[in-house]
C-alpha cells in the first residue's frame, strides 16, 4: 500500500463520488432556482393575431345572423310565447343528440367487447397450443405460480 493515506484507491474513489455528489447538488439547485424564477423571468408582451376573430364559415355566419335573437327585449306576450317555443326546440333538439351520443357510445362499447372477446380467445388459443407442445415446461409454470401465491398468502 502506498506511503500517503490520500492515494489509496479507497480514498480516491470516495472524493471522486463526492464530487459528483455536489455538482449533481448544485444543478438541482440551478434547476429548482430556474422553475422558482420562471414567470418572471419572461417579459410582458402584447400579441396581436392575424387570425379574425368573427366566423370563418360562411353558411354557418349566415344561419347565425338569421336565426332570431332569442334574448331580444320586449314584454310583449307573443315575446314570451316565441322565447318559450325556441327553448322546445332547444330541448327537443338536444334530446335528438343526446339519443345520438348513447347510440354512438354503445355502438362503440359493443365493438369494444368484441374486440376483447376476439384478443382474449387468441390468447387462450396460444396459452393451450404452448400447453400442448410444452407439457413438462407447462407444469413446471403452474407449481412456480402456485408456490409463490401459496408464500403470499
């Protein structure tokens, strides 16, 4: 063994681990500053789009723009039969989509399950044909899973 205690390979390890301990120390450190900073460190600025902001679709412009203004004022009688007769529609219209929704959902909850029924017999099929060819390896399986639930228990 060397003369001077600090040469020793033990001791040279130990420094070069705590080196590496203290830069990892102070980028955490570096990062964690950076996150506490963030927001400010980015200056205010005011943005100006290019994109309008009014409807793009035109037939869809139109249809709002003809469609009567269901929040328009007056007290009239006939006013309130009209604002009644638009909430019908609205409700009898959302009925519409909302048959709409359940049955596109079920739909595709029921090709989900088919699609399962299909992956998993492909699976048991697999499962047995590897039964079949390995029945020794098969076995062997089953007393490792068994043995490992019975210790759990």
């Amino acid at each position: 063994m060397a003369d001077d205690p600090g040469k020793s390979p033990a001791v040279q390890s130990m420094r070069k681990q705590q080196a590496q301990q203290r830069r990892r120390a102070r980028k955490g450190e570096l990062e964690a500053g950076l996150e506490d900073t963030f927001p400010a460190s980015d200056p205010v600025s005011v943005t100006h789009t290019a994109i309008p902001a009014g409807r793009t679709d035109v037939e869809s412009a139109e249809r709002v723009s003809a469609a009567p203004d269901p929040y328009a004022g007056g007290n009239d009688r006939s006013d309130a039969h009209d604002k009644q007769e638009i909430v019908r529609n609205n409700v009898r219209a959302l009925r519409r989509d909302a048959v709409k929704v359940k049955d596109s959902l079920s739909g595709a909850a029921a090709d989900s399950v088919d699609v399962v029924r299909a992956r998993t017999r492909g699976v048991l099929e697999d499962i047995e044909n590897t039964i079949r060819e390995r029945p020794i390896t098969a076995m062997a399986v089953v007393a490792a899973v068994a043995f490992v639930f019975g210790a759990t228990r």
